[in-house]
C-alpha cells in the first residue's frame, strides 16, 4: 500500500472482526466514509477504481459536486 502513495486512509479487517457490523457479505467489499463518519458508498466485488466511470462516481460524492447533498 506504501507504494501507491495514497492520500486517503485504508482501512483492512484481516481478521474478519468487524465484517459483520457492516453487513460484509461478498469480499472485496469498498466503503466510501466522509471524515464524519457517514458511509456514503459501498460497492461489493472487484472494482477498476482508475476507470472512468469510478472516478466520476467518487466526484460526485465530493462535497460542492452537483451530487453532494
């Protein structure tokens, strides 16, 4: 993960411990959480997150985008 240079936090649950709580049914499982703690977005299975159609489904949860409410 270093090696990516992300600059949002990854969160793992190697253990499976919290999996339940978030209704964890299928691996990978993605959440998109606002620094408030809101989970704005969930996508289960295997996503292409550098895709065109990922980038604008993140944009629009951005706050000031047209789709943030």
């Amino acid at each position: 993960m270093r090696n990516l240079k992300l600059t949002f936090p990854i969160l793992l649950d190697p253990d499976s411990k919290t999996s339940d709580g978030w209704r964890v049914t299928a691996l990978p499982a993605t959440f998109l959480v606002r620094p408030g703690g809101e989970v704005t977005g969930m996508a289960v299975g295997a996503r292409e997150w550098n895709s065109d159609e990922m980038r604008a489904l993140v944009e629009r949860l951005l706050p000031g985008s047209h789709g943030h409410q």
